[in-house]
C-alpha cells in the first residue's frame, strides 16, 4: 500500500505537467525561429502585417508612452529610419499602452515618419511575450528572428545586419 501510495505522489503531477505542456503555452520566438506574423492598423488607418514585410530588415518595436527609455530611443529610431529605411530596412512600432492619444502625440513631438501601430497589447504579449518596454525584435528578410534586445538596438548592429544583406544579395 505504501509503494502505490508513493507512485501515485509522483504520477498525478507528472501526467498534468505532460498535458499542460501539450497544450502548449505559445513561448517567444528565439533567434533563427519564424517571428509570428500579425496584423495591426497603423495611426495611418492602414493596416501593417509581418509577412508584407518580406525582403527587408525589420525592426519590431515594443514600446510605452510612460517608458522613459522609449522616449529617448524613438529619436534614434528615427535616425536609423531616415537613414536607413527604404525597400531594406522597416521600422514598425507597436504601441502598448492605454492612452489613445499617445501615439500621435509621440508622432508629433518626435517627428517620426516610420509606422506607428496601435492597439498591440495582444501581439505583444501573446505572440512576442513582452515582458519590458522597449523590446526590440531584428528580424531578417525572410521572417526569422535574428535577436531580441530589451533596450536600445544601435545603430552598429543594424549597419552591420544591413551590410551582411547587401553582401548575400
């Protein structure tokens, strides 16, 4: 009686973590994984998908209006943009916050021409797993994550991205 009693303290938690783990808990995609593809309207009223990203670099930004790290990086992030944004590079920045008028404000002060996506709190933490802002997702022209930086990304690694594209090509 005591061994049975034994087997089933162990048996029980064993069989509902294997079903739990079957359900499958969506996890953040890893570097070399296909970045989930999403679709959300841009303060443009045009909608921005993942996949018709395809063939260009693609910086994934997760950002707040109270983050004050994202207040200094988005003037960055239009430096990168204007320099070098076109048919390689994308920045698509997704907002996370409640304010509805955030967004465009951050449009506004910071004279950003890149796409501002709102309404991405079900992207952000279902798909991507956003646990700080700002998170950034490099993802290659073919979808696939190539890292994921909580904080700044610079503007060397994005050079550097760029130039391995250009050389493959």
């Amino acid at each position: 009686m005591k061994l049975r009693m034994q087997s089933i303290r162990w048996f029980f938690p064993v069989v509902m973590t294997l079903l739990l783990g079957a359900c499958g808990e969506q996890k953040a995609p890893k570097q070399g994984e296909m970045a989930p593809n999403f679709e959300l309207t841009g303060l443009d009223g045009k909608p921005y998908s993942l996949k018709e990203q395809k063939g260009k670099l693609v910086l994934l930004n997760f950002w707040k209006d109270n983050c004050d790290v994202c207040k200094k990086e988005f003037p960055l992030m239009e430096e990168y943009y204007r320099e070098f944004g076109g048919e390689n590079f994308e920045i698509l920045a997704v907002y996370l916050g409640d304010s509805k008028s955030a967004p465009q404000e951050f449009k506004d002060n910071y004279d950003i021409t890149f796409p501002l996506l709102k309404e991405g709190k079900d992207v952000a933490f279902g798909q991507y797993k956003i646990r700080a802002t700002p998170t950034n997702y490099l993802i290659t022209p073919e979808g696939k994550v190539i890292r994921k930086v909580v904080g700044f990304v610079d503007a060397q690694q994005i050079k550097a991205i760029l130039y391995n594209i250009k050389m493959n090509q």
